[in-house]
C-alpha cells in the first residue's frame, strides 16, 4: 500500500512515529510523510533545516515532504503559533496531493487534536480514507494542562473535536479508557469505529550496561522521557529530598531526557540541595542508547498527574520500561495502576501528585520498599514486566492489526 503519514513531528525529531514508518517499509509498504521543519524540544530549527532549506528529503526510503513552521522557541505565543503555522501550512500543502499517490492516510495525533485537520484536507482532495491515532484526548487535555475552564472555549473546542473525529473512518484510543471516552462523546455518530490499539515499545531490551554514566554501588531509579508539565517530576525531586539523610551516596534520582520543564525541575532540585547528587539530569540520548540505560537500572520511574486525563492513559514510556524488563516504581492512578498491580509488574502507589509533600512521602516510601526488595523479588518483577510486554503490547502483532484495518479501509 502507499501510506500518507500526516503528523508534525517526524525524524530527526525523537517519536514513535518514525519507527511505525521503518517497520510499515520493512513489510512492504511504500509511506510518504507530510510533516513540519523539526524543531522540538529545544524550539530551534535543526542544524541544516530552515524556512527553504531540506523541504524534501529521502530518508531509509520514507519520503518526507516538510511544509514551513514557525519554531517553537519558549513561551506559549512562539507554542501556539508553532501549531498553527503546521496546520495553516499543511492544509495548504495539502491541496496539493494527487488521488493516486495513496491508499491510505495515517493521522498522529498528539496535541493539539488540529494536527489532522491537514490530513482531513488530503480526504477531501483524494478521497483516500484516514485513521486517526488519538495521543492525547481533547479538550480533556486541554483543561489538564491549562486549567481551562472558560465554558464558551470549552464548547468550541469539543465542536472542533467532533468535528474532526466525525471525518476519520478510523480512531484509535492508546488506552481502553481512551476508547470508552472518546465513545462517550454526544457529538460522535458513528462509535463503532473507535477501536483499542496501544502504542508498542520500539526498543527492545538490552544486553549492554552504561556504568559510565550510571556509576556502581548506587541504586539507580531513571526516568526517561519528555520534561513537560504531565510528568509531575517535582514530586521525585521532592522525594529525594525526603530520602537524602538516609540514603545519600547509596541512591540516585537519573532523569534521562529534555523538555520544557527542565530549568524549572533543575532550579527545585538545587533549592532542595539534592542536584548532582540525589538528583542528577543527564540530558536526552539517541533511542537506540535508552536500554542499555534503562538495563543498568535498578527501577524505571514513572509519575501521572492526579487529573482524570491521566488516569485514562497508557504512557508510551510504560510500553519502554516494560519491554526492558524494568521493575516499575509508578505514581499513578486508572489504567496504569491496573496494568501494574494486576500482572505485578511493579509497585503502583496512588494520591495527589502535584508536588505536594504528601505525594513525595509516597513515592519515598516505594523507592524504600524496593530498594529493601531481595534481588529474586525484583527478578521476578522484571520476568513479569516482560511478560506483560509480550502478551499484550508485542510491535508485530500491533503491525499486522494495523494492516488488517489499513487493507479494509483502503
């Protein structure tokens, strides 16, 4: 098939959408990506892209088609317009697409949800079918993140949100409460095609060990991943303030990843007197390098917010420690909590995570409890995660679901 992926982040910036491409490649399929000028995290334009500078590339066969973006830079304003300009830039685009050229078009839909209106624009234009994959559920999202609650804005943004969704033929929520929300919606006609389709793990566990950035003798609790305001990082900063007096020397806190966040977390962990010590930011690192961190490891962390959005997902870095056979020290609520404590694959604690010190006691007193843990029972735990990995996120079973609902809708 001729696959159109539309999403605004594509290689060299760091998403799951660049390993669906290789893999949808390796089994036959032809993909084009029609994509923005890479800029995230750090807001600038990669070295060697620009406003007219590598607008086509070919890149391990995927042909990319790059439209023009305002960079992301710092602050809402810069933020805001970085969204619009993909999306006024992509619609336009857009219009350009031949009928012929594809069978099917794939939608990544990480916020903002008008990510898929250019995607909608190419329906229009080929009449080609397109599957949306829902990251993250709007304006739920929105109101999480924000704090919105302005009742004519939130009336508006659901009416966008019908609107786009009532034009895929195809919706797939990462997280079966994902798929019961978006289901639920008065403004959707069709649910039926709403469908369950979780995100995989697109590294594989890892022979190697990195003691030259995670040093022995230390008991290493790493964080992998974005540094955004979901994460609710403050609160293992806080935790390991609580755990310094006795644990210094003997425990670290290694976040391994970028984001906007960072300067703010950094700042905490430095008040608390815990940076570079407790506390220690290694910056972000080629994917292919994340295992072998993740293997040197004696705990994965994973914190969600105490919101009802959060509770209804499934982190991608969920699917990555898992797959790494890491013992999972979560904060947590909904679907992550069940995963965990139904295949006993980590220890899940529950509360207010937003800072306060009530959520910092608790994750204190897992990352204790573990660090007491025999190394059978964290053995066992980590045969466990793997397990989990296998039976229900495995990429090639994921793949040929994919394909099955590509060929029907093509």
């Amino acid at each position: 098939m001729n696959i159109l992926f539309v999403t605004q982040f594509f290689y060299p910036e760091n998403f799951r959408i660049n390993d669906l491409a290789r893999r949808l490649i390796q089994r036959g399929h032809s993909v084009t990506v029609l994509t923005g000028i890479p800029n995230y995290p750090g807001g600038d334009f990669y070295e060697g892209y620009g406003l007219f500078s590598k607008r086509y590339e070919l890149i391990d066969s995927v042909r990319i088609i790059r439209v023009p973006v305002i960079p992301r830079k710092k602050g809402f304003v810069f933020l805001t317009m970085n969204y619009l300009s993909f999306v006024i830039c992509g619609c336009l685009r857009a219009l350009f697409m031949k009928a012929e050229d594809f069978d099917i078009i794939y939608a990544f839909g990480t916020s903002p949800v008008t990510q898929a209106l250019p995607a909608l624009v190419v329906r229009k234009k080929t009449r080609c079918r397109v599957i949306l994959n829902v990251q993250d559920l709007w304006p739920d999202n929105v109101t999480a993140i924000t704090g919105l609650k302005d009742p004519f804005c939130l009336f508006w943004l659901n009416e966008l949100v019908d609107f786009i969704y009532n034009r895929c033929d195809l919706i797939l929520g990462t997280s079966k409460s994902f798929v019961r929300a978006i289901r639920s919606r008065r403004g959707l006609k069709e649910k039926r095609k709403v469908v369950f389709w979780p995100q995989y793990s697109v590294v594989e566990r890892s022979v190697k060990k990195r003691h030259d950035l995670l040093k022995e003798g230390v008991f290493h609790v790493v964080f992998t991943g974005n540094l955004g305001q979901g994460q609710g990082l403050d609160t293992a900063i806080r935790a390991a303030g609580l755990l310094k007096k006795e644990y210094e020397g003997r425990l670290c806190f290694d976040i391994v990843g970028d984001g906007r966040q960072k300067e703010a977390l950094m700042s905490l962990a430095r008040e608390l007197s815990v940076l570079d010590d407790m506390v220690i930011f290694h910056g972000s690192f080629p994917e292919e390098e994340i295992p072998g961190i993740l293997n040197t490891a004696d705990a994965a962390l994973l914190i969600l917010k105490d919101d009802d959005i959060f509770k209804r997902t499934i982190p991608a870095k969920l699917q990555t420690y898992l797959a790494c056979g890491c013992v999972v020290v979560a904060c947590a609520q909904g679907e992550v909590k069940r995963l965990l404590e139904d295949n006993k694959a980590g220890i899940c604690v529950s509360g207010p995570f937003a800072g306060s010190r009530e959520a910092a006691g608790k994750l204190a007193a897992a990352v204790s409890g573990i660090m007491d843990m025999t190394c059978s029972e964290r053995r066992l735990m980590s045969q466990r995660a793997l397990r989990l990995s296998k039976e229900m996120f495995d990429p090639e079973a994921l793949l040929s679901e994919l394909e099955y609902y590509m060929e029907r809708l093509s």
